[in-house]
C-alpha cells in the first residue's frame, strides 16, 4: 500500500459517504452472502460496498484504489468457480469487495436488436424485457435461472446452451481501467457519445440521456461473436470450439474476469424462433456422435440447443437437484435469486449454532416426500439408456429432424420420442437442475463425502472418443461422477464426488493430465476463477488489463501481492 495510505477507518469513512451508511457492510456476518461463493470460494474482506448509482461506483473505486487496498467486483455470486469472491486470507492489502446488483437497468437500442446492460442487469430481467418484442438476449437458459448477471457472462466468456451463440462476447464497453501509473481511467468504448468527463458520462448513462444520433453503429466493433455459428460445424477440428483462454475471444471487458470495473456493455440481441424438443436415449455414445456430426453439418440452420446428461447425473438431479426444479416449476424464475439469499441467511445462522448443512438437509428430506416431478417418459429411458440427448430445434425445422431421427434409429438400439411442452420443459429444467445437486449431495453426506472437484472442459471438435474412462485408481477415489453439457459444442461439466479422506486436490491435478493428454481445453465456460491455473495468454491478457494487480489478483492462480510479485510459499498446483 501506500506510504500515507488512509487507516481502514478512514476508509469506511470514505466508502459511507459514498453510498450510504446502509450499504457499507463490515464484519463476518454481515458479509457471509458475498464473500463466500455458490460452490466454491471464502474470505475476509474489510467491507462489502453496494453502490446505487453508477457514480457512486466511480466513487467507491477512486476511493478504495487511492487508499491501496483490492477490488473485488460482484454481481449475482452465482459461478461455479469462486472467481467473484475472496480465496482465502494470504493477500497483501485489505479488500473491498463491491456488489453492483443495486445497479438495474436494461436500455433498448434499434427497437431491441441491442440493449445496453448496467452491471446489475440480470439474464432472467433482461429476458423478460425483450420477450414482448420477439427477440432474446445471449443466453436463455440455465444461468438465468438462479439470476445470473448479464456483465458476469461477459466478464468471464461465459458460453451457454444455445448452439449458434457461443461465448459472450462484445467489443462495446464502459470501464474504468487502472493504469500503471495508479491514475484510474474511465474508457467509453459502449460507441454511444454521452460527454467527457467521467461525472457527465456515467450520470447521462444511468438515466438514458442520449438521442440516437449519438449511437454509433461501426460494423469493426461487434457486439456477439460473429463467427462461431460457423466454428462449431467443423466437427473434423482437432480443437475445441470455444474455451475460456481462447486469444481470440479476450478483448477489454470480454473475458476480463474482473480485472476492469465493467460499469456498461453493449449487446446483440436475436430473434425469438418457436421450437420443438426431441428426446433422445441410447446405450452407445457413437448413436450421439452419429446425431451431432449430421445435424452440425447437414443442417441448413443449427440446432438450437444440445443438452447431454449421463443417467448417474440423471439420478442425482432428480434426487437432490428436485426442489430447485420445483421452484422454478412452480414459481418461475422471479423467486429463484431471492429464495437462493433467503437460504444463504438461513446456512449463516445455521453455521454459527454448528448445524452446518441443516437446511439442505431439511430441504432434502422434505422434497423427499413430494409426488414425483418428472414425465413418464424421461423415466422409461432413464432405465433404457445410459445417455440422453435433449435436442431442441426451429420448429421449421421439426419435421426433417424427426425424418432424420427416426431414418438413423431404425437399425440402432437407441430411440428418441418428440416431446410435448409440458415433456419438452421439464427435460431442460431436469438437466439444469443438476448443476446444483453435487453441491446438495455434499451437504447431504458430509459424513462420506470431502468435496467436490467441478470441471468444465471443452472437448476437441473431432474426439469421437467423448465418453470418460477413468483409470481404476482414479475412479476408486469417486463416490460418484456427475457428466453433463452442451453436447453439440462438445463442451461438458464433469462433477466428480470425492470420497472422505481423499485429497481433492490430487484427484483434480490427476484428472488435468488425463484431459491434457486427450487435446481437452479447460475451464470451457465457468473461467479459472480460483480453482484452475490461467494459461500464459490468459496471464498476459490479465497483466495487460491490470498492471498494479489492484482489481480481483490471485484470479487464475496468478499472484495476490501487489504489483503481481508472488510469494516464496505459493501453493503448490
């Protein structure tokens, strides 16, 4: 820090004045909800600040850079890999950990083929802004459910279900950027003029103070990725098609994992299209593969999405994956965000008695005893077939896959039904409602289980070879293996439960090796945050953003120490 760094009280003083004496929250169990993750990721930080004006972010920033202390900027807290929360209590200087949900707001550009998101905007809102209008945002699926933020996913490429799409991505930003130099900048790169000083553009900004001849429409500057549609049908690449560290997918706010304070993107929305959803199940992975090479090659239009789930992930998130399906069933997504903080109050309280882990177990017990939630047929293939595939397409498109389906299933063991609305629902919402369940599983068996090791890897286009066989030394460490994923992209979620008195860590290094050993990429879609190390580019890309290692250091397991030195005891990895 500093030499003539303010006090920690002096800053609080500052952070107070800021945003209110309200939204400046110290001590353990005020913080809980933000410094501990959804899976993984906890530790101290000096205060949670929570900004309600764009220009009180500016303000919360100027103030914690010039005191020498860390940024960590939050929005929804729902990754998967600890990347928006503190890693433990070995870095050099205070942090300040900020979270923007308190700063809504989706503003339509061009009738809603753009909008401009502020860092609070979530998926589901922004969802249902655009829905009136016949058009939908990046992602629809999946992370929108537990009210993930839009920023979030471009911060940290994230991919998503839908096969056209690929990662989120844009080239149309606003961020401040710290230079090396410790002056803090404000960029407009959104194309939109809105003044010159940081003051007029973030105050114009927040209130959707420009006309449309201020807008600029440069066709060098995207704003969604304008290749990947035709990336992901050259099934014969020995490459992924898209992963976390991909050079050419890391630009500015894209892929910037916190290493710029992102206060607005600019996106592409895209039309709505009426879809059919087809059921498929077989005992061998090559009737899938035999699927995805036709539909990725022979279709005049992409599916829209391809969802695979192995039946142990099946059993385990309708098992304990069953009351975050029923919620969303029954109350949509509305509820979901705020029933997720009700029960992180609930988890702290719990904690601090030495119930660990009661909630989940009442939960567990109590969604035990409720009628069963899942359609007859997803049941019969279940105990069929060993790999399901949910393929959703245009509707235009409907008949020729089902010619297609029934044509190559009618010399092979596998079959697939075409799914009615209710069967066609409650199949993505059973596949999604499996990402959380390893977590209930955990909390379930604390007694028989240590952790978790979560991977999320992108396979290459051409491995025909996608199913995993584990070494038996390795599998023997398992209680179970969770495998689900976007199966077109050949991008899959592999949750592996480790037994108690295992060491997690050596388990998720030897799983690395097998991986590195098979051309794989990781992490595909959930960035390194604390659990995998950045790869050299992605390192130097991060260095780049941030050269005083002031906004989210320790990402990627790069340095926390200012000024990016690094420790004589970093941990082995």
């Amino acid at each position: 820090m500093p030499a003539d760094a303010p006090s920690d009280d002096a800053l609080l003083a500052q952070l107070r004045e800021a945003v209110g004496r309200g939204h400046v929250l110290t001590g353990a169990r005020a913080t809980r909800r933000y410094r501990k993750g959804y899976r993984f990721g906890d530790g101290p930080v000096l205060a949670v600040a929570r900004p309600g004006t764009l220009l009180e972010l500016w303000w919360v920033l100027q103030a914690t850079v010039a005191a020498g202390r860390i940024v960590l900027l939050q929005a929804a807290n729902t990754g998967l890999t600890g990347g928006s929360t503190p890693d433990g209590d070995d870095y050099d200087r205070g942090i300040v950990l900020v979270s923007t949900m308190r700063l809504a707001g989706v503003q339509l550009l061009d009738d809603g083929r753009q909008v401009v998101c502020l860092p609070g905007a979530t998926l589901d809102v922004l969802e249902k802004v655009l829905a009136p209008l016949g058009r939908e945002p990046h992602s629809v699926i999946g992370s929108s459910c537990i009210g993930a933020s839009v920023l979030g996913g471009v911060c940290n490429n994230s991919g998503g279900a839908l096969v056209r799409r690929g990662p989120a991505y844009t080239e149309l930003a606003l961020y401040a950027q710290l230079g090396d130099d410790r002056v803090l900048r404000l960029v407009n790169h959104l194309g939109i003029a809105l003044g010159d000083t940081p003051e007029e553009i973030l105050t114009r900004l927040q209130a959707g103070d420009y006309a449309p001849d201020a807008i600029t429409h440069d066709p060098a500057r995207a704003a969604s990725d304008p290749h990947y549609a035709a990336h992901v049908r050259q099934v014969d690449a020995p490459t992924p098609a898209r992963y976390n560290a991909d050079p050419s997918r890391l630009h500015e706010a894209s892929g910037c994992a916190g290493r710029l304070a992102v206060f607005a993107v600019r996106l592409d929305t895209f039309e709505r299209e009426a879809a059919s959803v087809f059921y498929i199940g077989s005992n061998d992975p090559d009737d899938l593969t035999g699927v995805r090479r036709h539909l990725l090659t022979a279709s005049e239009r992409l599916p829209i999405a391809g969802e695979y789930l192995h039946r142990d992930a099946f059993d385990i998130g309708d098992r304990y994956g069953k009351d975050t399906f029923l919620l969303i069933d029954r109350f949509g997504t509305d509820r979901v965000p705020a029933a997720f903080a009700l029960k992180s109050r609930v988890d702290g309280w719990c904690e601090r008695f030495g119930l660990r882990g009661l909630a989940d177990r009442v939960l567990q017990s109590v969604t035990a005893w409720l009628p069963d939630h899942l359609p007859p047929r997803l049941r019969t293939y279940r105990d069929r077939y060993e790999h399901h595939l949910l393929l959703k397409v245009s509707r235009r498109d409907a008949d020729a896959t089902h010619a297609f389906l029934a044509d190559f299933f009618a010399q092979r063991d596998g079959a697939f039904f075409a799914c009615d609305a209710d069967e066609g629902r409650k199949a993505f919402l059973l596949r999604f409602a499996v990402a959380g369940a390893a977590v209930r599983y955990r909390a379930v068996h604390a007694g028989q289980v240590e952790d978790i090791v979560a991977l999320d890897v992108a396979l290459r286009r051409d491995d025909r070879a996608w199913v995993e066989a584990l070494p038996a030394d390795v599998a023997g460490t398992m209680i179970a293996r969770l495998y689900y994923g976007h199966f077109f992209c050949h991008v899959f979620h592999q949750d592996y439960i480790v037994k108690k008195g295992v060491d997690p860590l050596a388990v998720e290094h030897r799983l690395w090796s097998l991986l590195d050993a098979r051309g794989a990429e990781y992490p595909a879609e959930h960035n390194v945050g604390h659990l995998y190390r950045a790869k050299p580019a992605l390192t130097d890309f991060y260095r780049r953003l941030d050269p005083t290692n002031t906004f989210n250091p320790g990402i990627g397991m790069t340095s926390k120490q200012a000024g990016w030195k690094e420790r004589a005891e970093r941990r082995e990895v």
